[in-house]
C-alpha cells in the first residue's frame, strides 16, 4: 500500500477504490459531475488494490476514510464482498441491501457515522431492464448463463428473483464461478428467499466447459460476462469457439478494457442474430447513486439525463 494513497486529503475528496482505477472515464467525468451538482470543490481520488487483496489492506483505506474528515466516502467496484469482509466491524450501519448480499459498493458518511450499501441490485438491475424489456423471459423462453458469481451476479440474481411479475423472471438461472466458496455464498442467498427460478452452480474455470454450457442454453437466452475477463485480468470466460444460442443477449458488465467477450459476441451478432451490450449504462446508474449518498443530494431522473451527457462526452 503506497503511503501517498492514504495521505491526509487536502480538499473534500472522493474516494474510487478498484484495480485500475486511474484508466476508469469516471476520472474525467467527475470534475463536470462536480460542477454539474454545484460541488466543484470535491476532488476524485482512486484507490487500486489487488484482486483478493490481503485484509489489513481493505481495513486501512476504511479506516482511513472513517478516520478523515475530508474523506467524503468512496464508490467499491470488484472488492466489494472482500472489503465487507474485511472491514464489517468498521461500519456504524449497513443497508438492506448490504446485509442481503453482504457486499458494499457506496461508503457514506451520516451524521459522523458511517454507512455502507449495496448499489448493485438496483444499478444492475435498472440496466438489465433497460436491455432486456418488460415481459422477456415470457416472451422469448430464454434463460439465464451467468458467468462469474460475485457481486454483480449476486445482485444480478437477487434483482430477477424479486421480480414480481412472473414473465420478467427466467425458468433457469446456470451460475458459473471458479471458486466454489461464491458459489456457495450464491446458493446461500438465494436460499434465503422463495423462489421459482431453478438455479444450478458449476464450479469451473475451462473455457471450453463454459462454451459447452453455452451451447445447452436455449435460444434467447441472456449470458452475463461477470467474471471481470477482459478488463481486471486477461481473456475471457469463452474460447473464440463458443456459439451463443440464436437471439441470445450477450452483456458483458464492463464498458473499458480488451473486452474480448465483447468482441466475441459482436463477431457473431449478425449470424446469430444478437443484442450485444456493454456495461457503459451500468457504471451510469452505479455512479449516481453512489455520489447520491456520498454527496447527500438528490439525482432526479433529469438531472440523471443531464449527467449521463456529460459522461459520454468524456468516454
Ligand atoms: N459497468 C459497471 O459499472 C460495473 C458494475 C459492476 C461490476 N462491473 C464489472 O463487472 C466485473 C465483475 O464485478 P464483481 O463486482 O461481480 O466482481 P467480483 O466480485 O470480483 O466477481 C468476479 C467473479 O468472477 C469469478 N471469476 C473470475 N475469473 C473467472 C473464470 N475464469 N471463470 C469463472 N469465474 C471466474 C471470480 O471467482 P473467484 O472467486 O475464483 O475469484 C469472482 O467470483 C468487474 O470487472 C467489475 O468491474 C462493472
């Protein structure tokens, strides 16, 4: 952990903790977000930690921000079930959402005290809705392949589980994790709710396994690349070989890096006649409403409108 990372703030500072936070557009964005909320004063600082970082790391930039008046509070992307983990006693409270997925992506000071949320279910949520349309699984008979099974697809899963109107929820969900200790925790939340998705947990990390898993799903079916592939590491969770099934939704949950999923799936958009999508709306939504509790101000959907401008400008 370099020191000059958790140097006393020298202005109001938002914190970004991620892997490769310095080659994120929220960087750019920020200064015209700032001056877009009347906040021009609060400055974007990125935290990079390593994936599966050690612990005492988490715990030092919590408690630096816990500890530092100008620390306002911090956005988590890929950390946030380690650095709950790690830090759960540091926080004064704990969303709902937080203590359902027992993850925190938006760090939040209140009144002295501090409060950690899961912003996921509702970000990611919002943006699969927006990709998928209401009525999907019912209109088309697809299913769910999520590759990958940490926060965003335990958000991901919670979000189509609470679903109310039976069409937008799919028969099956297939989750795919190396590690079996998130598949776990996975089946452990969704255990925890009644549910008419079928769920099934494969442990494997072969991409030619996850193209045969691929290759079983029916038409229309949504395949999710949660894995971080193609942004935090190299590659992605498929070979170049993998089919998508015929008018499947391809959404690959980062909108930066070699994106190979991406590439994979627009290489066969036309033949298989795909909806591709990239993360860009996700990290909108994530965004907002993270500096929506950072910043303790209210982001109407105009003001969202206006905002999302402003990103695309600087992408
Ligand atoms: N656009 C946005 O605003 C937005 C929002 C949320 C997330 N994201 C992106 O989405 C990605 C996932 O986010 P997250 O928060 O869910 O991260 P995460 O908690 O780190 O989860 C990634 C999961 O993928 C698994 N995995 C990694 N490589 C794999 C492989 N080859 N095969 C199978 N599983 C593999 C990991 O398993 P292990 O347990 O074995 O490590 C881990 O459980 C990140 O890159 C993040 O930046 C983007």
């Amino acid at each position: 952990m370099a020191d000059l990372l958790l140097a006393p703030p020298a202005a109001p500072t938002f914190y970004f903790i991620g892997v490769t936070t310095g080659q994120s557009s929220s960087r750019r964005m920020f200064p015209a977000w700032m001056e877009a909320l009347g906040r021009p004063e609060v400055v974007w600082q990125g935290i990079d930690l390593a994936i599966h970082d050690d612990p005492a790391n988490y715990r030092a930039v919590v408690e630096h921000i816990r500890k530092e008046p100008l620390a306002l509070g911090a956005l988590v992307t890929t950390h946030k079930i380690d650095l709950l983990a790690a830090c759960r006693d540091h926080f004064d409270e704990l969303g709902p959402y937080a203590r359902i997925t027992d993850e925190v992506s938006s760090i939040a000071k209140e009144d002295g005290r501090l409060v950690g949320r899961a912003t996921d279910p509702v970000a990611g949520g919002l943006s699969l809705d927006a990709i998928l349309g209401p009525d999907y699984f019912a209109r088309t008979g697809g299913e769910v392949l999520l590759l990958g099974a940490g926060g965003s697809a335990v958000a991901l899963s919670l979000h189509l589980i609470q679903k109310p109107r039976p069409g937008d929820r799919p028969r099956r969900i297939v989750v795919v994790n190396r590690s079996a200790g998130r598949l776990e925790r996975l089946a452990q939340m969704v255990a925890g709710f009644p549910t008419d998705i079928a769920f099934e947990f494969i442990q494997n990390a072969d991409p030619a396994r996850n193209d045969a898993l691929l290759a079983q799903m029916p038409p229309a079916s949504l395949v999710v690349n949660a894995t971080g592939m193609g942004k935090d590491t190299p590659g992605s969770p498929l070979t170049n070989a993998g089919v998508f099934p015929e008018r499947a939704v391809a959404w690959e949950l980062n909108y930066r890096g070699e994106l190979d999923f991406l590439r994979q799936a627009q290489a066969q958009q036309t033949a298989r006649s795909l909806t591709v999508a990239d993360g860009w709306e996700y990290f909108i939504h994530g965004w907002s409403q993270v500096i929506s509790h950072v910043l303790h101000t209210e982001i109407d959907p105009p003001l969202l409108d206006r905002l999302s401008e402003l990103a695309v400008a600087v992408r």
